[in-house]
C-alpha cells in the first residue's frame, strides 16, 4: 500500500510500501477481518485543461486539504541529467510571476505547507482554514502557471540540494546505502538512480535551459491530480477551480516509455567499508509493480518476514538466538517492479556473513512451507490497522486518493484492504518461492571500519 504522510521538511521523500504504527501492530488477536470501515466518498470532475479534480468532503474539522500531485518522478529523469524532480521541489518554493514569496501569504491566513519527490511522483500539499481555501488555488495556480526562473534563485536552491546530498547521503552513518543498492539491484530501470541523483554534478551543471526544458514537459495542469478534502463544498471547489486553474493551457505530456527491468538471475553482491557504527547488512528482492495482481502477496510477505517484533526474522534471530540486533522488512511501494527490502545489523561478536546464513535459513523456510492460518491472519490484521490510522488525517486521506488517482484507479483507496484480506496462504507461498530466490536477490556487505 502507498501511504503517503506528511514530510517533516522540504526534502526528497521516498515513499514506503507502507507506514507502519509501531504502538499498535504487534497485538496478536483482533478481528479485522470482518470489520466495516466507512469507504472514502469523493466526487470527481476534469477541467478543459486536463487537470482531474477530486474533492472529498469532511465537515468533521474546520480546515481543509490542498493536494497537487504532479505525475513526473526521478523515474522521468535522463540518465545524464538526474536530480531534477527533486531540485524542482525546491525550485517550486522560490517563487512566480506573480508571487514572489510563496510561504509569506500562507502563513498569514494560517496555512502551512511542504512537498515530497519520490521516483514515481511529486507531491505539494497545503493545509489551511476552510475559510481561507481559495488562498491555496491562487498559490499553486500561480507557480504552474508561470515559475520564476531567475538565476538567483536557481544558485541558492542548488547550494540547498547540494547541501542535502552531503548531510543526508555522504556524511550521515549508512546515508549512502541507496547510492550502492539501486545501481546494484536495477541495471536498466532509471529507478538505478536515488531520487537526490545519480551524481551530483548532475545539479551543479543545472542551466537555466535545462530548468525550462524540464518544467515545461513535466508540469503541465493535464500531468496533474488535485485533491481538495475537509470542510469543503464541491461546488465551490469547481468554481474555485475554473477561475484559477482552468486558464492555464493544457501542454503536450510526454509518453513515458520506460526500459523494463530483466529479470533478475544471477545473485549480486557488493562489500564497502565506512566510518560507522556497527556492520550492516542489506538484501533486496524485485518484487510486482503496484497495479499487477500479485502485489498485496508480496507486501504482507514482507511483513511475515519482519514488520514487527513478531515477525519471524525478529522472533528466531533477534529475540530467540539473539544472533542480531535488529532487523525489519519493508517493501519500497514502487509503480513499477519494486524491492522488497531486508535489513539487518548483527549482534556484536556475530559476523556479516554468520548473520546473513542465518537470515537465508528463516527465508528457505518461509519458501518451503505454507503460512499458518493465525500468522497470516495475524499480519493481514496488521495491514489492516494501519490503513484505519492512516486514514484519521483529512490530509492524509488526499494525498491517498491523489496517489491512488494518478495510478489510474482512485478506487484504490477503498479497494485495499478487501485486496489484504483476499490474500491466501497459497499465495503467499507462491510469492516466497518467486521473490525470496537466491538468484533474485542483491545483498550490499555494509562493514564498520577497523571490524
């Protein structure tokens, strides 16, 4: 499931295969299964332009919820031109035509604001009191409409990113684990790339023409999904709509052709050394694309693996035979064919290579026998729970229909959990022998110096 919550900053978010609730998740019996919860209502309508609206309404709370989504991601990048989606996040925040500060005029009706750049998408959301809605349309209307590409503000949004790169990716213990893991486990896919970028440079050698180029083919209001939720009408966000947005011309989306990843057959491996803590070790398998039919087989594969403290890799390796010191699995959600993801640090005295024989005998027995009932059970009513918690935020109910809509199908958001639930024990066995291969798997050896 893609759950998207709001980014603490301004800065690149990849978006997991699903949030988890740490506090809630590890209960062992709760009947979900069989529970109701109230579907996502939502009204839709499309503009001249191409720009699809879908407005959900909560007169619960007094504020409302402005999601735009904008269908381009690091995936839409050149290969020789990387870090562009994320550089535009930034770039967004500097300014328009016709608004040269864009967080000035939202703080004073009290909104706040923030955005997230993933492979697959970009996301810009605004909450704010109802009363003042139409503030938000004006914003974002207006940086669609006409971005301010002044060299100036180019030089300081590049310092921004480069500035992140190095805190958050160079000079942060295991920052530069995706840097190693997507090159190795993608070889024709551009999600080989971190969203930050292949390589840096790519940003420092950003022109004024490249930012055009880029802006003009990719944010265009028919590449965008906006989702108006909380204290609102839909009659007047339509009306909203068509005084700000539907003036903006429709543009020429491109078609994405995107190479598709071979099929992987043959196991890698790639050992690194660096100045931190403790050694760590990583395993990612290709799993489904979002939309294929197979996908929620692999999602709550990954939690019977390690989602909690009672998942098997914690149980046998961290609790039982305290062979490690943590561990989890997670899958990285992806649009198309993504990783699930495995993680590990050893206890101390126990060897990279001791802790990885152990990790591969939990997974041998995960491929060779089936799911109990209970811990399959078990793992749907995790999944469960944690689409109900993330669904109490309006906010985070837009950017779900948003996410949702963008792929194709805003039914999605009401259509997962019976897609959980509908999982069997013979499927996910199936989806263990597919995805847990030792031949589908890339493991990056993470060593601490002086080890």
């Amino acid at each position: 499931m893609i759950l998207a919550l709001p980014s603490p900053t301004r800065s690149q978010w990849n978006m997991p295969g699903r949030i988890n609730f740490p506090h809630l998740i590890d209960f062992q019996i709760l009947d979900l299964g069989n529970a109701c919860f109230d579907m996502l209502s939502y009204q839709h309508f499309t503009l001249d332009n191409g720009l699809r609206v879908y407005v959900h309404e909560d007169h619960t709370v007094p504020t409302a919820a402005f999601n735009l989504l904008y269908d381009v991601g690091s995936r839409d990048e050149h290969e020789d031109k990387t870090g562009f989606a994320h550089l535009f996040e930034h770039l967004m925040f500097g300014g328009s035509a016709n608004i040269p500060s864009y967080d000035e005029p939202l703080q004073r009706v009290g909104g706040e604001n923030n955005a997230f750049t993933s492979p697959d998408i970009t996301n810009y959301y605004i909450t704010l009191p109802a009363d003042n809605l139409e503030t938000a349309f004006w914003l974002e209307s207006d940086r669609m409409m006409a971005l301010s590409f002044k060299p100036d503000v180019l030089d300081v949004q590049r310092k921004v990113v480069i500035e992140e790169f190095k805190q958050r990716y160079l000079n942060q213990p295991y920052g530069d684990v995706w840097l190693k893991l997507r090159p190795l486990a993608y070889q024709q896919h551009p999600y080989r790339w971190a969203t930050i970028g292949k390589d840096i440079s790519h940003i420092e050698n950003a022109t004024l023409d490249d930012v055009r180029d880029f802006f003009y083919k990719h944010y265009l209001p028919n590449n965008a999904y906006l989702v108006v939720a909380g204290h609102v009408q839909p009659e007047q966000v339509k009306q909203l709509c068509k005084k700000w947005f539907e003036p903006i011309p429709a543009g020429q989306v491109p078609v994405r052709q995107l190479p598709t990843e071979p099929r992987q057959t043959q196991a890698r491996r790639l050992e690194m050394e660096a100045d931190v803590p403790v050694d760590a070790l990583y395993k990612v398998y290709h799993m489904a694309a979002k939309l294929a039919p197979e996908y929620y087989a692999h999602d709550l594969l990954s939690d019977v693996l390690g989602r909690s403290k009672s998942s098997r890799l914690y149980n046998q390796l961290v609790h039982d035979r305290q062979l490690l010191s943590s561990v989890s699995a997670s899958i990285t959600g992806s649009v198309d064919s993504g990783l699930l993801v495995v993680t590990a640090k050893p206890a101390e005295g126990v060897s990279l290579e001791t802790a990885e024989a152990e990790i591969n005998v939990v997974i041998d027995q995960l491929c060779q026998q089936t799911v109990p009932d209970a811990e399959l059970e078990k793992v749907k009513n995790q999944a469960e729970s944690t689409l109900v918690f993330g669904e109490l935020e309006v906010l985070n109910r837009a950017m779900s229909l948003a996410a949702a809509a963008a792929l194709g199908n805003p039914e999605l958001v009401n259509q997962e959990s019976a897609r959980l639930q509908a999982v069997t024990a013979e499927q996910l066995r199936q989806a263990a022998q597919e995805v847990l291969r030792p031949d589908n798997c890339s493991t990056l050896l993470y060593r601490a110096k002086g080890d």
